[in-house]
C-alpha cells in the first residue's frame, strides 16, 4: 500500500513528521508547512499519490514511472532500461542462482554479486588447508576459475502480460480449486510452448495483485559460472552478523564470477572448451562517485512482500511469529557461536549455516521494532473501518470481516507450522535420516547418491551442536505447544524419556548416523535398519503429523484466504481511485515475488532515533576505527592496516582523500535484491547493493519513506580491494571505466 494511504487514513495515528537535514531546507524553502492537522484533512478527504521512493515496479511497465523518473534526475529512457528490441540494462541483470541478483560488467561475462550470494560457492570450495573464507581467492588466470556445480544465472529475455491466456476457460461460477488447475493448466502449456526451442530457455508463470493479473517471465539459464574471486571475510563480512543489517556499515561484501558458454555463446554445462558469455550489455563503472540527494535506481530480484495484507495478519506477525521465532533462533544461535569460538574446522563447517539462521533472526527484530513504531496494526485497522464504510454496497462489502474470520482461524495453524519449521525441522540429524531414508525408499537403490548424500552432509556436521541444539529447541516446544497440538508420538516419547535431555541422548547415541564410519557402511541391504533409525522416525513422525493436522488446515485457509486477497487488492485499488482519482490507482505496484523490478530514490541519511542524524556514506577510515584484532567480526588483513598507513590509495580515494565503503538510499528492495547494480542518473554502475537498515526492515509489510534506506557497496571500494589488496587488476582492466 502506497504509505500516504497507510500513514494517512488513520488521522490520530498521523506521526509527526520527523524532518530530516535535506528535508528542512526543502520544506523552508517551498513553504511546505502541513500541519498535523491540514494533513490528516488531507488524508481523509482522500490519499495523496504514492510518496518518492515507495515502490518496486516492473520493468515492462517502466514508461508509466519514467516521467517521474526524469523528474527525478533521471537522463535515459523507459526502451533504455526494458526493451525487447535492443539491448537494454536489463540484459546486463541476472537472477543469480534462486535467491540473488547479479550484474555483468564486462564484455567477457564477468559478473558481480555479494559475497553473501556467493557465500556457499565460495564456503564449498574452502577447506583448512584452502581456507578461501578466511584468506580470499583470486583466479589469476582464467584456468585458476573455479566451476560450482548446481549453479546458475538467468536472463530475462522478456516478461509479457499473460492474463487473457492464464484465465482462458475461466467462468464465475467456478470454485478456486477448478481456478488453480486451470491456470496451472493453461500455465503449463504457455511454458511449453515459449520454451519449445530448448537452448537454456526456461519460463515461469507469476501471479501478481494476488492473480488479477498473470505475467510470463521467459529466461535464458546458463549453468557454467565460475568463482573468480572473492576478498577475505575480513572484508566480505567484515562486521559479521553484528554490523548485518545495520547502518553506518563498512562490508565489502562482493564476490565477482564469470559466465561460460558453449563457442556460440548459448548455454552448456560445465565443460573446459566453454569459453566467456559474451553479453548483450554490460554495465560501465561509474568512479565519479556519489552524493547526498543524488538520483539512483536498482534493478534487481526482489524475493516476497506482503504490503497490503490486513491488519490481522500484521499482528500476527508483530506480536506472535516474530517474537517466538526470535526467541528460539537465539538458543539455537549462542550454540554455535560457542562451538565454533572453540575450533577453526567447526567455524568453517558452521559458517553459512549460523549466517542464514542469523540473518532471518535479526531482520525479524528489526521488523517488529518497525512495525510496532510505525504504529501499522492501528494504521490498518483504521483503513479498514475507512475501506468498510466505502465498501457498503459494492460487491467488496462484507470482505473485510471475511478476512478476519479467516485469520483468526488460521491462527493455531500458522502457530504450530512456525514451530514445526524453527523446531523439529532444524535437527540436522534428522533431515539427514529422511533424506537417507528417501534414496532406500526409491525404485532402484542408487549408491553413489547415497554416498554423495553422506559426505556432503558429514562435511559440515558437527554433532554436539545438533545435540544441544536438539534439546533447546524441543523444550521450547514442549513449553510453548499446547498439548492438544502435539502428535500422539511425542507425547509417548515424553513419556518413555521423562524429558527432553534423555531422549536426546538416547537418540543422539542410537541413531546409525551419529556414527559416521557405521554410516557409511550401509547398503542396500540396511532399507530395514534405515527406516527404524530414531532420527528417522522423529523426522518422519513429525512429518506424518503437519501433514495430517496441519497442513490440510493451513492450505484451505489459505486458499480462502488468497480468493479473499484477490478481491480485497482488487478493492483498495478502486477505494484509492475513488478517493485520489488515476494517480490513487496507479500508486499501486505489485508485491515483489522474485521478478524482475525497478525501484528508485535517492542517496539520503536518515534520523534512526531522536536528535541523531545518519550520514549517507562510509569510509575506510571508519573500517579502521572498527578495526580489533581481539574480534574475529573486526579483525581486518594486515595488508589493508599497511595500506591505511601509507594512504597508498592510488585512483581511488574521493576528493576528501577518504577511501568510500557504502551508501545508503531511498530505493525500496528485499532480500533477493541482495546483489543487485545500483545505478546512476545516466545507467553507470555505482554499487552493488547488499542489505538494508535495521530500523526499516518492516518495509516489506510497510515502507517508511523516512526510515527505509538500502545499503550498497560504493563501486569505487570494490575497485580498490581488487587493485591494492588482492592486485588482481587485470579484473579491472576488463571493465570500462568513467567518470
Ligand atoms: N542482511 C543481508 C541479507 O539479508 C546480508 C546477509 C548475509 N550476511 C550475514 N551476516 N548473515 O541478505
Ligand atoms: N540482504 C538481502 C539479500 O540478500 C537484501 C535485503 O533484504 O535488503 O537479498
């Protein structure tokens, strides 16, 4: 929901508007002196147009934001950014692998994403000896580029408006389950058909505003991508999880890949005679550097938001999911700090499965601080008396209350399937038996899986942390479950075991799996022995359970629940335009759901408390006042404390004779946008973007134009890491460089 409508509608709940540096002289200057009063009239005799910033739109669609984009400062056109018919930016994004974005910077395909993105490639490829985590890694050459297997980059070849086609068949009086298999159906051959030529082509079908509209997003999936280089930890993580989603930041969080192709530049697996992708586009690198209220905009794969859901689904998520969700990930998370404080083997095991636990666990933090502040629950109850009152007598009456119901219905269900997910199913022993289980339960036993599926998992396990891990989480669902919730087998292990220590000892001990030698004996013969592992049954169990009790539950609710939302988006929209007119409407963009998207805004500070004032950059100086060998988040390489001391910063210092590190902006992104090339007004690359602020990580429930800022790597950090403390400026060289 564009946040005017949010904050607006809900006249006492109106914040008074904290006005920032920038803001003043705007605000002196044009008079612009609302009072509380004035605005919340304002707001109540109808909303005005979305506010700056807010916003992740689609590319194909960007004609309809453009003027306000060169209002903005923007100098190029909508055809420069999307078009089908010449190379445009989008060619030089990539979805990398599921999760992040990526951007080419070179005519030999060489690709820049986080470190964070390529963590597991790089965590993969490392091991005591060549401990790439700790020490970086920089191919030198183009054979020393290292191939990582199950990865991949896709191009958007292009994306169309699909609904006539998806809702073909579709009548009224059809129930959403017939609607489900008629748009998988319709979906399905769509995907067929665009697909048909084969070459690396792979389409998806997305619903968006809750499927009143159906887009088709056709990509060109190239899976030979190798590591060519990433900086230490002590630079790509530097700040750890303490700084992680914090702002001021000093994280040189980059890694750099490159793209192979077969010798007509399609796509091929992995093979030495591929050679360099050669893309459409590529960006240029802008060293010009950047300034407080410049204009910049990201191009990238936001992952999911959920900015027109009902207050009731707010709540839950503030004072309920969240909360809990936090508490056990904190167990979970002092666990391993512990164990791996105590050796370098288990820092490494455990280093990208503690990040991705971490990450989820402080960004919920954040979340709840934000939605709590911004008072979102009152705001959207208040909007939905305003939407009721509105909705008399059109077909949107009553659907309000309807979701409600269906929420507080819900409720129990989301409650045990949150605990199930951050419980039961986080005991590593556990996924391990199941996935065992499954190779001995499929039609021809295959070995060498099995074989593959033990390694990589003992590779990285480290079985007292599982233990104790195990009996932390399972007590908080024996204190927090109700007991009519819990499945009949957990109550009778209660009741052999007495309590959750002793039956994790008894597990922990018995299960073949907490053996590695005996594990790795097993054969085909052992189907017996592997399904009455206690490790298995406990998984397996659980899962026969959430099946049963809860999951039927949680999908008709859902179900309802999304036929409900279709209307109810369907319904703002028109309540905007009756109230705010075209510009109400088209304040409106879809919730992000891994496709591709623009956002825009500014470089700009914000106020992350009362009387404090965050600058908008970072610099190495700051990296060094951070600086502690004493710990392992601020220990830095010796070679950067060199570096400082003898300012040896070649082209890379700014004008202040700084060395800039990160900038934050107005441009509203999720996580998928992790990655993604931030761009100036003339479509130079300035930064790859990485995180967010803290204070505004409520954004993908509500966007606080005041408070949400995107945090990016300054291009110009990445230069300098490349050239004085790896010496790999033959990467550079690759580049086309402006200013
Ligand atoms: N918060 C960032 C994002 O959500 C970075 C995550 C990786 N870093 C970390 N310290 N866990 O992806
Ligand atoms: N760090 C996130 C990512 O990985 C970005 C974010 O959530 O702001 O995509």
């Amino acid at each position: 929901m564009p946040s005017d409508m949010k904050c607006n509608i809900a006249q006492h709940h109106i914040p008074i508007k904290r006005i920032t540096r920038q803001e003043k002289i705007k605000t002196n200057d044009m008079k612009k002196t609302l009072t509380t009063i004035a605005a919340a009239f304002m707001a109540f005799a109808g909303c005005i147009t979305a506010r700056a910033d807010e916003g992740m739109w689609l590319p194909s669609l960007i004609s309809q934001r453009i003027t306000d984009m060169q209002e903005k400062g923007f100098r190029l056109s909508a055809e420069d950014i999307y078009s089908i018919n010449q190379a445009s930016l989008k060619d030089a994004v990539v979805l990398f692998g599921r999760g992040c974005t990526g951007e080419l910077v070179s005519p030999e395909g060489l690709l820049l994403t986080n470190h964070h993105c390529g963590y597991s490639q790089i965590q993969q490829h490392s091991s005591v000896e060549h401990d790439y985590l700790r020490d970086g890694f920089w191919a030198m050459t183009r054979e020393e580029e290292l191939p990582n297997k199950g990865l991949t980059v896709s191009f958007l070849e292009r994306m169309d408006d699909v609904t006539s086609i998806i809702l073909k068949g579709y009548e009224p009086t059809m129930t959403e389950d017939q609607r489900v298999e008629l748009v998988k159906n319709n979906s399905q051959a769509l995907i067929e058909e665009v697909t048909k030529e084969g070459n690396g082509l792979r389409a998806t079908v997305e619903a968006l505003y809750y499927g009143n509209q159906y887009f088709l997003f056709l990509y060109r999936e190239y899976s030979d991508v190798r590591l060519v280089g990433a900086p230490p930890s002590s630079i790509g993580k530097f700040g750890g999880e303490t700084d992680n989603w914090m702002w001021p930041r000093h994280t040189g969080d980059f890694s750099m890949f490159r793209i192979y192709a077969d010798k007509d530049n399609n796509p091929a697996p992995y093979s030495k005679d591929n050679v360099p992708y050669k893309p459409k586009k590529y960006f240029k690198v802008s060293t010009k550097g950047v300034k407080e209220g410049d204009f910049t905009f990201i191009y990238g794969f936001p992952g999911s938001t959920r900015e027109y859901i009902h207050s009731e689904g707010v709540r839950y998520i503030e004072e309920i999911s969240d909360p809990h969700k936090v508490h056990i990930r904190t167990l979970r998370l002092d666990i391993m700090n512990k164990y791996m404080g105590q050796s370098q083997a288990v820092r490494i095991q455990y280093s990208s499965k503690k990040a991705g636990v971490a990450n989820a666990w402080k960004k919920w933090q954040g979340e709840m601080k934000g939605i709590r502040k911004m008072k979102t629950v009152a705001t959207k109850q208040a909007y939905e008396t305003a939407f009721k009152k509105w909705a008399k007598g059109t077909e949107y009456e009553g659907l309000v209350e309807k979701i409600d119901a269906i929420y507080r219905e819900l409720e129990p269900y989301s409650y045990a399937a949150d605990y199930y997910t951050e419980t039961v199913r986080t005991v590593e022993i556990a996924n391990a038996a199941m996935s065992v289980a499954r190779i001995f339960s499929a039609e021809t036993f295959d070995a060498r899986r099995l074989e593959e599926t033990l390694s990589a998992f003992y590779k990285d396990y480290h079985l007292p942390i599982d233990k104790e891990c195990f009996i932390a989480v399972m007590n908080e669902y024996e204190k927090n479950m109700p007991a009519e919730s819990k499945p009949e087998y957990y109550k009778a292990q209660m009741e052999k075991y007495g309590s959750i220590a002793a039956w994790a000892e008894d597990l922990f001990s018995n299960s073949i799996y907490a053996d590695r030698a005996k594990a790795q004996t097993l054969t085909e013969a052992d189907k017996e022995a592997v399904l009455a592992d206690p490790a298995f049954i406990f998984f397996n169990e659980f899962l026969k359970w959430y099946s049963t009790e809860v999951l039927p539950h949680t999908r008709r609710l859902n179900q309802d629940l999304q036929l409900a939302y279709r209307d109810y988006m369907r319904g703002q929209m028109d309540f905007a335009e009756a109230t705010d007119g075209k510009a109400g409407r088209e304040a409106f963009y879809p919730d992000a759901n891994l496709t591709l998207r623009v956002a825009y805004g500014k470089i700009q500070g914000y106020n992350p408390a009362d009387g404090v004032y965050y600058e908008p950059s970072s610099t190495l100086t700051g990296i060094i006042e951070k600086d502690n060998p004493e710990i392992f988040d601020y220990n830095i390489p010796q070679n950067l404390r060199d570096i400082y001391a003898e300012k040896d910063f070649g082209r890379w210092a700014d004008g202040n004779g700084e060395v800039p590190v990160c900038f934050i902006a107005t441009n509203h992104t999720t996580g998928g946008n992790s990655g993604s090339p931030i761009i100036d007004a003339d479509g130079n690359l300035i930064g790859i973007n990485f995180d967010r602020v803290w204070e505004g990580t409520m954004s993908d429930i509500v966007f606080d134009p005041e408070i949400c800022r995107n945090i990016s790597l300054d291009v110009r950090y990445l230069l300098f890491v490349i050239d004085k403390v790896a010496d790999a400026d033959h990467l550079i060289e690759e580049m086309t460089l402006v200013d």
